[in-house]
C-alpha cells in the first residue's frame, strides 16, 4: 500500500502517515481515463471505516464501478473534462455499509501532475455522506420534479404577461422547497451585459435575503463566475471555499452570504446569456443530485419562454403606447374607420374634443352619425371614393359638434394597413375659426373701404354745408328779425345740420373723426346724459342703471360715448314700439385667453363693459352678423339710415376697444361696449375764453382750395372788422406773407389741399412769423393733421362750422396770451 512519489521516502512515509490519521476519507486513484475508469491505488482507513471494506476489497477497482451504471459513461467524459481545465470537480459514489444500507459518498476529486504536467493521479476527499435513496425513492423523486416542471409550464403558458413576476416568485419559492434549497434566486443580465441584478428570491425560513444587496454588480468583477454563464455551462459548487484562486472575489462574495453549496444554471436568448437561475446551500453543504439541476435547467427554459413572452407584450405596449402619444398628440382630430362596415375602431382626444364624445362611445359609431342629416349623401360619397383607394385632401364638409352644431371641417382621408385588416384613416381639422377669421377679414376690408369712401364723400360734403351755413350767416346778419324770409333761412340751417350730424356719423364710422380724449367715469357720464336718455325713449320704456361700484376709468372721447349711448338707446327704443325696459349696467371685467377661442381678435386685458339691454323684438341670427355693416337696417324703409351701429362700431374701435350683441327673437337684445382701462386718472379740461363778442380787427391769412368756402368765410369775417388776406393754396399764401411787411395774427388754413397740406404751410410760416397763430379747419381731418411734427400750438375746427362757431373759436385763440 502506498502513493508512488519522487519523494524522499521518510516524507512519503510522514505524508501517508498524516493522511492515515485524517478523520475524512481520502482516496487516491491513477490517470487512466479509458474505459472503465481510473483506478484505486490507495484508501486511507477513514474510507475503509466508513465502507466496511478492507483495503484489499477497494484496490484495483474502478472508482466509477461505486457509481450507478447510468452515470458512469458521463463521470468519465467529467474526468476528461476537469484533467484537461486542471480544476476539481464533485463526484458521487454509492457503498453497502455493515447494516446492508446504502450510502452515498460525496467526493471532491482534483487532477495531480508531474512537473512537466503531465497527469499521474487523482485525489479524492470526502465531502459529505447520507444514506442512499433507493431506486424507487430516486425514481419517485425524479417523477415530482418532472410533475413540479410540467406544472409550472402549464401555468406560465396560461399566465397573462402582467403577472410574469408575480409566477416568478410563486415558482421560486415551489422549485426550492421542493429541491430543499436554503435560497432560490433569479438574476437577471443587463442588456449590455456589463450589470447583473438579483431580480426574484425564495428564502427557507430563518435565511436571510440577500436581494437587496446583490444589485446593478458589475460584471467585470467576477471573470471566473461570468466566463461560465457565457459558456453557458452549470456552476456546481459543493464547496465553495474549493474555488480557484483566480475566482477569488466570487468566494469573497459568496462567503458574505454566508453561502456554503450553491448550483446554477445559465438562462440563454439565441444562444446568448441573459442571467441565471440557481439554489443556495447555507446551514450545510451539500451536493445537489443531477435531478435538482436537472429541474432548475427546465424551469430555466420555461422561464426563459416567459420572458420571450413578456419581452414580446412590453413592445407591443410600447408600440401601442407610441401609437396612442402620436394619435393624441395630433392638433387634429384623427378617425380610424373599418374601410368594410364603415364604423369607427379608433379615435384620438382631438376627436372626442371635436365630435364630444368620449373615446369610448366613438368606437362602433358609424361614419354617417358624425355628420349631419343634410351631409351624409355627400360624406357617404366621399368615404366610398376613399375606401376604393382614392384619397382626399382638404375637402371641407360639416360634421356634427357639441350640441348638434355644426362645424366646419377639412377632411385628409386614405387607406391604410394595419395588421391585414383595410382601414380607412380621417384626419379632421376644424376649420371653423379659420372661416370666421376670413369672414371678419373679409368684413374688416370691406368696412375699411366703405369708411375710405365715406370719409372722403364727408370731406366733399363738408366744404357743400360749410358754404350753406356760411351763407346763411351772412343772410342773418343783414336781414332783419321781422323779415319774412327768416323762417327760411331757419330751415336751411336746420337742414344743412342735420347734413352735419350725418357726415358726423360717416367720420366716426370710418373711424376719422379728431377725438378728444379724457379719463372718463362712465357712471358719471351715464348720470349726466340720463335725463336726456329719458326725453329720448318716452314714457312707455323704464330706464335702469346699474352701476358699478368702484368702476375703472376709461380713456375716451365723451362726445363719442354719448353718441354711442343716444344710438343704442334710440335703437332699444324702436325695438320696443309697446313699451319695456331697457337696461344700462357697468362693469369691471377681465377678458381672458378662453374668450379668444370664439373672439380671437380680441386682446385679452382689463376692460370696462357698458352693456345696454332690451326686451324688445330681437334680432333675427341671420342678422347679427350684418348689424354693423354701414347702410344695413331692419327698420322700414325711411326710419333709419343704417349708420347707427355702424358709427357705434367705428367709436368701439378708434377707441381700441369692441363691441358686439346678443339677441333672440322675441326676448330682446343686449350690447356689449368693452373698453381699455385707463392707465391715468388726469381729467382734462378745454381752456376757454368766452366772450360775447366774437368780431375783431386783427389780421387774418385765410388758405382755403374750394373758392366757395373761402369766399364764405372771407365775406363774413370781414363783416365782423377783420382785415383778411385769403388764398387759394399754400404757395400764394406764403407769398402774401413773406411779402406783407403789416402783422399777420392768424393763419386760418384748410388742412387737406393740394400741393401743400395746411400743416406744412404752418410750419413754412411759422418760420418766417413765429408770433402767427394758427388754426387748422378740415371736414375730413388727417391723422398728421394735429400731429407734433406740424405744430404744438395749432389748434382745430372742424368743418362744417357757422360762422358765428369759427368766429368764437378764432376770438378764443386770439384772445390767448
């Protein structure tokens, strides 16, 4: 009995000498690894304890002969394996023991070789013991794991993708109690490969988890661990303080988890590792019987399966996911339509928004309930050209909004393909915004060169009505009270202002009018004009004012205001021919964004409403579109010009403010003015100079183009004792005053005229007289007419005027120091 070795033989004899006396049973077996096996050359007497065998009874004998015959051809291939990768690897072998019992060896067997490398022997140490399974205990074993995996297939084949992790763990916790593991563990690889994580974890009781310390690991840290998952080959540590020194900082790892056994087997995607499946080993070591690995293997692959499965659904919810933003993020309403049945299968919140409905009630509906009764010959039309593969492209067609109401919508349709099913794809845009735009764009143009053409008709007519009160008084003033042509002259007078007041209403239609703003109260000039108001409307209407307390100031004209007022009072009026009541309120109001959407030309801000109510007759719908429009009435022929509200609209705006109504048949009218807060409280006041006479003798530079107005106004101011020089433009007037050495006190100049705008000549003059005063007369002002560049000192009039107006106004500013 003894170890052949190139030793001194008192060494050897002290070395069997020590391995004699361990208390684990040592075996010593040759190289052979052809059939059958390597064989025993030496057993120490712990083996022969523990077999009941002599030594003479082992020696000789195949090691693999202990084993049972179904294993013994792949222990060789495993002793091929581990001689050539020069690591120890377990082996187990079966002995009858005195009682005729069975027991099982557990071996840690390890490769010796010579110093040039070449093997010459095995050594085996003993790691564990029991007593054998029998036959029929293996084979029922055997069976309840196949049963346990059978099982957890048929449930994983049956679980919904969702409750993935919730099957993990259930079959974690079955697999490891069935295979009486201290832990059961998944760990999953990350995408890159260069992170593992300890996803899932069974624990027997008592044992502690280690799952919240084993995450995100890199696994450049663990080469000699890493290598073999990729390999994807089975780790079977029975030992784990057996590793290698190069998986040194596995053996730290394990050690910190107080892991004593463990066995893993690699989970694989297409041949490529994706983490690994395994069993712990922590109050004993142990050998796990190839059953165990066999059951891990198996329930790897299901696993393996599901997650193929999971991986599948979380794209398609991605996709879905994806699909839904892109749909929902559309500004348009967006339509999917069975290209067959014609009913709806999808929808974006653009299109419950458009339709309001909610997604759910879309689906199902068909495509001619979303239009109306009068459309759906036309959209039936449409959606058979699209279904025959053509496609539209802004075509505009109603379809049926909140409520019922009609909306205007261009439509993009085509077919598509989604998964062999022909649908067809409706991108609806709501166009009704835009439509309004254009129409109020299209009203905006046609009011501006209506205003254009009335400006220019009130600046004509103006010049008309200047010479005609101009001429009457003058006839005033040389015919005597008693004379019987006065009344005429009264009634050319009354005549010619009523044309005034109507060029008035064209200048503040066409928004041309010189205003004269103020911080105004309107509460106040309510209160003033009332009475007024009253006189206006008669007895059968009753006047109400509400207002409001703490009311915002507004920067106004409040000639115009007033103007505004007598005009919806007048109209309110003629609504109620039986008498009611009409309404004046104030308010202080704040206009936001959300008004935009059905008025977007408004400017949101803070504004003071005037809001004039009626009940009277009404306003037809048809109607209130074309309130404002000039000329439009729908009073009898001769009862209104179709101005009122048009100047109304025209005072709203040049007062950058807006102004709009409400209206049905039969239950009145209300207006809404919204005016622009004031930013300034300063009340303005006209320095006036009244004196009851208004003749003089100073010297006046009369420039006007129309021969009949200068010779009107040259005639009656001379009458008065003024000295006047007159011209008919600005260059003749420029002569007479670089060549007149006498003092000229007023330059009295038309505005618009050719060649040389009045305020041209002013400031030409001025130049040549800076002590000339200047007043600027026009029946249709410019805008540059009163503008800084032309004179801060000018002062205006507008046509048509009296002679006895011009001649106040001319004593006022002469009499100004």
């Amino acid at each position: 009995m003894g170890i052949p070795h190139p030793a001194p033989d008192g060494l050897l004899r002290a070395l069997i000498h020590a391995v004699d006396q361990l208390p684990v049973a040592v075996i010593v077996t040759t190289a052979d690894l052809s059939s059958p096996g390597p064989q025993i050359v030496y057993v120490n007497p712990a083996f022969c304890r523990l077999t009941a065998a002599s030594t003479e009874e082992v020696l000789g004998r195949p090691l693999l002969s202990f084993q049972d015959q179904d294993s013994a051809a792949s222990s060789i291939d495993e002793f091929v394996s581990s001689a050539e990768m020069h690591q120890g690897f377990p082996l187990s072998t079966r002995h009858r023991h005195h009682g005729g019992e069975l027991i099982c060896i557990e071996w840690m067997i390890r490769p010796i070789r010579d110093e040039v490398g070449r093997l010459t022997h095995f050594v085996g140490r003993q790691d564990g013991t029991g007593v054998c399974e029998s036959p029929e205990r293996a084979l029922e074993d055997l069976r309840a794991f196949e049963s346990l995996a059978a099982s957890i297939s048929t449930e994983f084949i049956n679980l919904p993708p969702s409750d993935v992790e919730r099957g993990i763990d259930r079959t974690l916790e079955r697999i490891g109690s069935a295979a009486e593991a201290d832990r059961c563990y998944l760990f999953m690889l990350s995408d890159d490969g260069a992170a593992m994580s300890n996803t899932h974890e069974w624990c027997a009781d008592g044992i502690e988890p280690q799952i919240d310390e084993l995450q995100t690991l890199r696994t450049s840290s663990y080469p000699w661990w890493m290598e073999r998952i990729r390999r994807l080959e089975i780790i079977h540590l029975p030992d784990v303080s057996q590793l290698p020194a190069e998986a040194a900082a596995e053996r730290d790892t394990l050690r910190m988890q107080q892991i004593r056994s463990l066995v893993v087997v690699p989970l694989a995607l297409e041949n490529r590792a994706i983490g690994f499946l395994g069993f712990d080993a922590v109050r004993e070591q142990r050998t796990w019987s190839e059953d165990a690995i066999v059951l891990l293997r198996m329930v790897g692959e299901v696993l393996v399966s599901a997650f193929q499965r999971r991986r599948a659904d979380l794209a398609l919810r991605a996709s879905e996911k994806r699909y839904r933003s892109f749909m929902n993020l559309a500004s348009d309403a967006i339509v999917v339509f069975d290209s067959s049945t014609g009913t709806v299968v999808d929808s974006n919140v653009e299109a419950k928004k458009l339709f309001d409905s909610p997604l759910g009630e879309m689906s199902g509906k068909h495509y001619s309930e979303l239009h109306p009764a009068s459309e759906r010959e036309r959209a039936q039309a449409m959606f058979e050209l699209v279904a025959s593969g053509q496609s539209l492209s802004g075509t505009e067609i109603h379809v049926l909004g909140r409520e019922g109401y009609r909306v205007s919508v261009e439509v993009n349709a085509t077919v598509v393909e989604i998964d062999g099913s022909r649908l067809v794809l409706g991108i609806y845009r709501d166009v009704s915004e835009r439509k309004q735009l254009q129409s109020q764009l299209l009203q905006a143009q046609k009011i501006e060169s209506i205003g254009r053409l009335a400006g220019g008709i009130a600046h004509d007519f103006n010049n008309l009505l200047t010479t005609v009160l101009g001429h009457v008084s003058l006839a005033e003033m040389y015919i005597p009270q008693e004379d019987v042509a006065r009344p005429h002259l009264a009634g050319i007078r009354r005549a010619a202002e009523r044309g005034a007041d109507l060029t008035r209403q064209l200048l503040a239609f066409a928004r041309k009018q010189v205003i004269a703003l103020r911080s105004v109260n309107l509460n106040e000039l309510i209160d003033e004009v009332a009475s007024m108001l009253r006189s206006l409307i008669g007895e059968t209407v009753q006047l109400l004012t509400v207002p409001k307390d703490g009311l915002w100031f507004v920067e106004a004209d409040p000639t115009q205001l007033t103007q505004v007022l007598v005009n919806l009072v007048v109209n309110a009026r003629d609504a109620m021919p039986g008498g009611g009541e009409l309404m004046i309120v104030t308010d202080n109001v704040v206009l936001d964004d959300s008004l935009t959407r059905t008025r977007p030309y408004v400017t949101p801000g803070e504004y003071v409403l005037l809001k004039v109510s009626d009940t009277g007759v009404g306003i037809a719908e048809q109607d209130l579109d074309l309130m404002f429009d000039p000329f439009f009435t729908t009073k009898e022929v001769g009862k209104g010009t179709g101005l009122g509200l048009a100047t109304c609209y025209g005072i709203a705006k040049q007062n950058h403010g807006y102004i709009w109504a409400e209206s049905q048949i039969g239950r009145g009218t209300t207006f809404f003015i919204h005016l622009p807060r004031s930013t300034s409280f300063r009340e303005q006041t006209e320095r006036t100079s009244e004196s009851p006479e208004h003749s003089g003798q100073e010297t006046v530079l009369l420039v006007e183009d129309d021969p009949s107005v200068r010779g009107v106004i040259e005639n009656g101011l001379s009458a008065l004792g003024y000295r006047v020089f007159s011209a008919s433009g600005g260059s003749e007037a420029l002569a007479i005053a670089r060549d007149n050495d006498g003092v000229i006190d007023l330059l009295l100049t038309d505005v618009v005229m050719p060649g040389m705008s009045g305020a041209e000549l002013a400031a030409r003059v001025r130049r040549q007289r800076p002590e000339v005063k200047v007043l600027l007369v026009s029946g249709y002002p410019e805008l540059n007419a009163t503008s800084p560049t032309s004179s801060e000192r000018a002062a205006f009039l507008q046509k048509p005027d009296t002679l006895k107006t011009l001649a106040r106004r001319i004593r006022q500013i002469l009499d100004e120091s």
